[in-house]
C-alpha cells in the first residue's frame, strides 16, 4: 500500500514536471513570437 502509494507521486510529480517544462516552453515561443 505505502509502496503503491510513493509510486503513485512519483508518476505525479513526473507530470507535473512535463507540465511545468511544457508550459515554459509555450510562454518561451509567444515571447519569441511577441519578438
């Protein structure tokens, strides 16, 4: 349960990077494009 439990916010915390990586990359090209 406590093992399933950490992988599960581990696969969270994966997302959210991907997430937080993709949007940075969005606002990156708008302001290139805002350029």
């Amino acid at each position: 349960m406590i093992f399933c439990y950490a992988n599960l916010e581990e696969e969270v915390y994966k997302r959210d990077q991907l997430n937080y990586t993709a949007q940075r990359r969005a606002t990156w090209l708008n302001r290139q494009e805002g350029v």
